[in-house]
C-alpha cells in the first residue's frame, strides 16, 4: 500500500489492474472526474487512463454494430450450424407428432389385442 499526492492510500496489485479496476476507472472518466487526478489517485499514467477509455468505447460501439442473434456467433460459422440445428429439431418435432397424431387414430379404429400370457 502506498499513498498518493492527495495523502489517501492506493492499493496496488503488482502494477496490474483487473478488468473490473480498468471499467471502475473509466467509468469515473466519463462521469466527468478529471483525468490528471485520477491518474494520481490510482497511479497510472494519464496515458494509460486514456488508452483504457478508448478501448472501453471501441468495444462498446463494435459491440452495437453486431446484429442481436450474431452476438454469440464467435465469428466462426457457429450461428449458421445453430440455425440449421434449430430447423432440423422443428422438423424432427413436426414429424413426431404427425405419428403421434396416425398412432391415435389407429388405435382408435382398431384396439390393441389383449396378450394372454402362458401358465
């Protein structure tokens, strides 16, 4: 632990921040707390508080240029095998109950036959 300008003390965790730490800081930045005083107060340099800013945006608005159903995609092709699955199963449940439906109606014309069992 060790203290800033201001006198108030800053932990430090080996000179890196988690990417909670990184969000929290930005998060003050854009709710209007001056950048030279947050710098001190967490010790990084103003550099730093404004390169995290700026990717902290970036991700934000590449992340609002994804349509909604993409977002999980990965980018590798999953969304369109997801998409196929999904038909496959809706044609797999139509056709189960097209026979649920034929095996009601045979049974009901024609009963099942009693089994007799042996002695």
């Amino acid at each position: 632990m060790s203290r800033n300008p201001q006198g108030t003390s800053v932990t430090r965790h080996g000179g890196r921040f988690s990417v909670q730490r990184k969000a929290t800081a930005v998060l003050r930045l854009l709710k209007g707390e001056d950048l030279e005083v947050l710098s001190r107060e967490l010790c990084v340099t103003a550099s730093t508080l404004s390169q995290w800013r700026d990717q902290f945006l970036a991700g934000g608005q590449a992340n609002l240029k994804i349509q909604p159903s993409r977002r999980d995609d990965g980018g590798d092709g999953r969304h369109d095998e997801v998409v196929r699955l999904k038909a496959k199963v809706g044609e797999l449940t139509m056709d189960n109950e097209l026979l649920n439906t034929k095996i009601d109606q045979l049974e009901t014309r024609r009963p099942l036959g009693v089994r007799r069992l042996s002695p």
